[in-house]
C-alpha cells in the first residue's frame, strides 16, 4: 500500500517546499518507488525548484482534458513529480469538491508508487488542512521564527480539533546547531502538550547551509547536486526517521483519503 506524507509549515517562507522535494529525492535515490505531489495550487514551484516544464497540470485534469496518470513527470533518480500549476488564477480558487477530487483521482492510478509526498500551501486555509487530513502521515516544518511556532501550532489545532489528527512529526529547517533545533521543537511540544490532545515526534533537522540555496539556484535537490553536504545529510537523517514509523495511527476515520477509494464527505467541512 501506498504511504502518504503530507508536508506543512503554517507559515510560508520555512523551507517546506524544499523539504519535500529533498526528503522525496532522498528517497527516491534510496530506490524507492516515490512520488511528489506539488499541492500549492496556483503558485506551484516544485517543477521549478527542480528544472521541469511541464505542459499540463492539475487544472487540466479538473477540466477532463486529461488523467491523473498523464501528468506524471520524471525528475531525476526516477522521482516521479505531478505538477500543481503556477499562476493559474484557477487554480488558486479551487474549491473543497475540487480538491477532495484531486484527492479521489489517486485511487485511479494504474501503478501506485511506495510513497506520495504531498507538498501543500502556506497558511492554515480549508485546502492545507484538506491534503494534510488525507494522508497517512502529517510533517509540520518549522524555523526559529515567533511567527513560524504560532502558524505552526495553528494548524495542528485545526488538523487536530477538526479532522482528528493526533500525530504530528516536527521537522526544524535552517538552524545553526542541533541543540539549537531541539530547543525550538521543545517550545511547539509544551504549548501543543498544554492544550492539544496530540503526539509530537521530532523527526529530525536541515541545518542553514549555503550549498542548499545554490541547489536550488541550479534547480537540483541538495540531495543530488552536493549529497555530502550538511543539508543533504540532514535530509537522508529524515529519510531514514520515516523507515522507524509504525503504522499510520488513525487510518480509518471516514475522511477523505489519498488511495483510500472512500467516497464520503471529509470530516469537519
């Protein structure tokens, strides 16, 4: 079956996207079957961060001048990318029916991969917490910013009280030092522990590296353009933190889910 890991920050500028397509490379290079979701939709930007130009996107499958299945791009080591569609004023307005059939349309593949990596959009709006509640597992990726921990603990409170998501793995992007990212999750950990009734793992840290932004300047993952570099090995340390999950803890609760073949409403809408 295929794992889903839905990736969220709350706030935007944290790294979220850049997380997502380096775990999803990291994995990818580990040969895994994996595929990456670009669901910031009307401002996608993983084919750019990964040098791809793509002729269709989600929109077009909306519009049934496509399928799902004809969206798939390859990226390099095999991952597989579908695009979200950048500057698509459609696109930015979809609505809760749309996405729950963007959702639905994974059921459809011919060959579902090992694992999606879903990268959703900044904020805390309907569409973030839509695909982070229809995946398996939820990363919340934070950096040392007051703002970044309130956005943060904003949306697990709504993923939380609405959707019934009870498990939430931290990531800690752009720290200089570990203890200095171990800080940072213990401050998320004690006012989600006071107030939420939810598990926080720390999955791990992506250290502030300069190769990292000149990866993303040449359009590659850090992972493949400098593997030996300081973010690179932060990114296989989290690949690796993904292989020590259990089960998804709460796979059956009548929301909508990626390949979950479910047809009923989503929780909470």
């Amino acid at each position: 079956m295929t794992r889903t890991i839905a990736v969220a920050g709350g706030k935007g500028g944290v790294g979220k996207t850049t997380v997502a397509v380096n775990l999803a490379m990291t994995m990818a290079m580990a040969g895994r079957d994996v595929m990456l979701l670009d669901a910031d939709m009307g401002v996608a930007n993983i084919d750019v961060q990964l040098g791809l130009s793509p002729a269709r996107h989600i929109g077009h499958m909306l519009e049934g001048k496509c399928a799902l299945q004809d969206l798939i791009m390859q990226a390099q080591n095999g991952l597989k990318v579908i695009p979200g569609g950048s500057g698509v004023r459609r696109l930015a307005k979809m609505d809760n029916a749309e996405h729950a059939a963007v959702i639905r349309s994974f059921d459809e593949l011919i060959q579902p991969p090992d694992f999606l990596i879903v990268d959703t959009a900044a904020g805390v709006a309907d569409n973030v917490a839509m695909f982070a509640a229809a995946a398996d597992d939820v990363v919340i990726v934070v950096c040392d910013e007051l703002a970044s921990l309130t956005d943060a603990y904003a949306l697990i409170k709504i993923l939380a009280h609405d959707f019934g998501v009870r498990r939430f793995h931290i990531v800690t992007n752009m720290v200089r030092q570990a203890g200095d990212a171990k800080k940072l999750y213990e401050k998320l950990a004690r006012v989600c522990g006071r107030f939420l009734d939810v598990a926080l793992d720390y999955m791990g840290m992506v250290p502030h590296d300069e190769w990292l932004r000149q990866a993303i300047r040449r359009q590659g993952a850090v992972v493949d353009l400098w593997p030996s570099s300081r973010a690179a090995v932060g990114f296989k340390q989290l690949a690796g933190a993904v292989d020590t999950w259990g089960e998804p803890a709460y796979p059956d609760l009548g929301r909508i889910a990626f390949f979950s073949g479910q047809s009923v409403p989503a929780a909470g809408w």
